[in-house]
C-alpha cells in the first residue's frame, strides 16, 4: 500500500552491521537471506531504541508480518503486503532512510491486524480516498514521531532523512511540536496526521496509483472478455478508518472529528485525476451496463502541478460499443464451438 510514499530517494551503500547482534524483537526473518539478516537486525534494534517504534514492531510481529529486503531493483524503499503478510525494504537505500521506513510499514501492519484493507475497487472513490490517504497520513506520523525520539536520544540521521524527503509533514510536525515545549501530545501527531494532506504531489502520484491505473488495468480486462473486478460499492467514513489508523495502546490519538476526512482537502483530487475517473465510468457503463459510481459527484478537484501525469481517455464511446460487439461475438462463437465440440464427443462415445 506505501511504495509510492517512500519512492523516488537516492540510493548509496548501507552501513555494515554487527553480525553478533541479536533482535530486540524476535520478528520472523526467515524469507531473509543469512547474508542480509545482520543488517535487518541492526535496523530493527535502531527502531527499537523509540519507544513508539519498539511498540510497532511488537504489534507487526503479533500480527505475523515476515521481515526481509527486496531481490533486484525497485523505486520504492519499502512495502507492507496485507495478503502476503510480509514487510520488505530496499537494501540499496541507507540504513538512516530505512529506519523511518520499517517504522511505516510495520505501522501499515498494525491497520491490517487492526482491519484495514488495501485491495482496490471494493470500496467506492470517496471512502478509497478517506482510507488509504489516513493509512498513509497514520504511517508518516507514526515514522516522523519515532524518528524524533530517536533523535533526542543521539540518532539524528533517520530524522535527518525523513525531514528532507517530507517537508510538508515535517513543518507540521515541528509547528505543532513548538506549541507544546517539546512534547510529542495526541494533538502534536493529529496535526502531523493533516500535514500529510499538504503534498499536493504526492496526492497526484498516489491517485495516478491507487486509482487510475487499476481502472485502466480493469478496462482492458473487460475488453478482453473478463468480468468485472472492481466495484466501488462500500463505504467507509471518517470515524471508521480513524478508529484504525489512529489507534494506540493509550487510546486513539485524533483529536479532530474524523468527519472533517470526508470532505475539502481530504478528498479533493487533481482536475486530471477526476477526468480519468469520469472517463472510467463512462467507458465500463457502456461495456458492462454498470452505473457509475456515485460517489465522484461533488468531489473538489485541484490543478494538477504533476505535467507527467495526464488525464486517460481510455476510447471513445464509437469505439467501446465496437469492442462490447467483438467481445459477445467472440462468446457467442466459443459457445456454438463447445457446443460442437460436447456433441461430437457424445456422438462417439454412443458408437
């Protein structure tokens, strides 16, 4: 679910680590390969040293996560998968960069111990923004708050990074921190939680991601014959996912109503990012005869500032009835040729 999050930072060698030390957690690293074992060791005994941080990978290992590095290149500096239940980290990146990572993802652990959820299409655009936004937004808080006391324990370089990579969240955090002397309170982390709705950017990426891309996966699928995947049909509210994105084992940290998820900033999209959603619907009502979903109506939009990033288009409406005609052709032929097919057979065996 937080690849894109932690993507797109520079890669150098790691530190080499103490191959005699033991793990203050006792995590399974087994798909972990002997050789990089000492340094996700080393990694999960920095993360410990936080209070915060000891108390993530406590409850990511109480829900079963497997701890390991990825094989091979990849952008990201780390990924928690809810169906595979594994946590990896890029071993190209530095240990101080992957410190405030393993925080993350062992944090998107504990919403899916928790019940939270990360397949795409199940719940409808509005509540897919309210929950993966707040899981994202939970996990950064999570990260920057253990970074911090690491920090003030003499371990600046995972603050170090984090700073540098999130600004937006970092100013929050700081701002809200300077209002209470240094004391990291439940209103300290809801503000960090809100800063993370500051990066327009990451916003547009994460949308082209979560959103755009698997409807254009699910359009060519359902051109190609397949029946739908995707949905978008639950619901989610502010209070559901704040119930388990802000939870601790002190109480829920979100001092905010969590209506306030539902609507503004929270759930505003790019101009583009709502044209492809549009386009969406438009094309797989004509292939399938299923109603848009109503959620997108009323949605605020933004400029999209991300040039890369364009709206799809996905075909014409011509062009979508065109291909809806091949599909039931094609099913019809396979239908008379199995037909054929059975009637052969029974007429041999009748012999």
């Amino acid at each position: 679910m937080s690849v894109l999050n932690e993507a797109l930072n520079p890669s150098v060698p790691a530190m080499k680590p103490n191959n005699a030390e033991k793990p203050v957690v006792d995590v399974d690293m087994s798909p972990c390969k002997e050789e990089e074992k000492p340094r996700m060791i080393s990694l999960i005994n920095r993360l410990a040293r936080s209070p915060i941080g000891l108390e993530t990978l406590q409850i990511a290992k109480e829900a079963g996560f497997t701890f390991s590095f990825f094989d091979g290149e990849t952008r990201c500096c780390g990924a928690c998968d809810e169906e595979g239940k594994w946590i990896k980290l890029n071993p190209a990146k530095t240990d101080d960069k992957l410190v405030g990572t393993l925080c993350h993802e062992s944090r998107h652990a504990g919403q899916f111990y928790r019940g939270a959820h990360e397949k795409f299409g199940v719940y409808d655009v509005r509540s897919e923004l309210i929950m993966f936004r707040a899981m994202e937004a939970d996990a950064q808080t999570y990260a920057i708050s253990a970074c911090n006391e690491l920090r003030f324990n003499g371990d600046k370089g995972p603050y170090r990074e984090f700073r540098a990579a999130y600004p937006e969240i970092e100013e929050r955090f700081m701002d809200a921190l300077d209002k209470t002397q240094g004391e990291v309170t439940n209103e300290v982390m809801t503000e960090t939680f809100k800063g993370w709705y500051d990066q327009n950017r990451t916003k547009t990426v994460y949308e082209e991601s979560y959103l755009v891309e698997p409807m254009q996966t699910e359009l060519s699928n359902l051109m190609v014959g397949k029946e739908p995947s995707l949905n978008y049909t639950k619901k989610m509210s502010g209070k559901d996912i704040v119930a388990i994105a802000g939870w601790t084992k002190d109480g829920n940290y979100f001092t905010d109503d969590p209506a306030v998820l539902e609507k503004g900033v929270y759930v505003e999209v790019a101009n583009t990012t709502m044209k492809s959603l549009e386009n969406f619907f438009k094309a797989r009502e004509a292939l399938t005869g299923m109603a848009p979903d109503p959620s997108i109506k009323g949605l605020p939009t933004r400029t999209n500032t991300a040039t890369k990033i364009k709206a799809k288009s996905y075909t014409s409406a011509k062009d979508v009835q065109g291909i809806k005609e091949r599909i039931e052709s094609k099913k019809q032929n396979y239908a008379l040729q199995s037909a054929a097919i059975k009637k052969a057979v029974n007429a041999k065996r009748a012999r």
